[in-house]
C-alpha cells in the first residue's frame, strides 16, 4: 500500500509540476520576457536589467546564470513551485519589466538549439 501511495504522489507530483510550468511559460510570453521551453521544473529566461537583484529586493531569489557556460549576462534560471509563488513571481516581473501589456509584447520564446 506504501508503494501505490507513493506512485501516486509521484504522478501528482508530475502533474503540479506540468501544470504550473505551462502557466509561468504563458503568463512570460504574455509579460514579453524570453524564455526557453522546458520539460523539468526549471525555466530559463532573458532580460537586460538586473533581475537578480530587482526581484531579490522584493523578496524573491532567481538564480543568476550568467556564470553558466554557454549562457551570460542577463540568463536566470527561475523554479516552478506552487501556483501562489508562481503567480507572485509573475506579478513581480511584470511590476519589473513593465509587462502589464500583451500588445507589449517585444519578445517571444527562446528556441534551445541543443
């Protein structure tokens, strides 16, 4: 019975991890900010200003991957969590990037080359 617990928190698991990509992946695209597509629980995203610094000054920590090989100044890695996170991080974004506005949009999603 343990093993089909398990199973089972596993597929949820899955299932909040897909579903809430999918809402950070569209409310970026809607926010104008670059991203790369992804299948795991970590998006990749592009933006001249300081992310790092403008969304840990509201109390929210992205990682800077300018230092990831291939990548550079403007890269941050942001983490898929529950839907609450994820729509305070969004809100913060946009208050950042200023994109309130999908007509605004300047930027659309990054393809992965790899």
């Amino acid at each position: 019975a343990a093993a089909l617990d398990e199973d089972d928190y596993v597929v949820r698991a899955r299932q909040l991890v897909d579903d809430e990509r999918k809402y950070l992946e569209t409310e970026l695209h809607k926010a104008g900010i670059k991203f790369i597509s992804s299948d795991i629980n970590f998006i990749l995203l592009y933006a001249e200003l300081n992310l790092f610094d403008e969304m840990r000054d509201r109390g929210i920590l992205i990682r800077n991957c300018e230092n990831y090989r291939g990548l550079g100044k403007g890269w941050y890695r942001i983490a898929v969590r529950t839907h609450e996170e994820n729509s305070s991080l969004i809100n913060t974004l946009r208050a950042i990037v200023g994109g309130n506005n999908e007509d605004k949009n300047k930027t659309e999603r990054v393809e992965d080359d790899r």
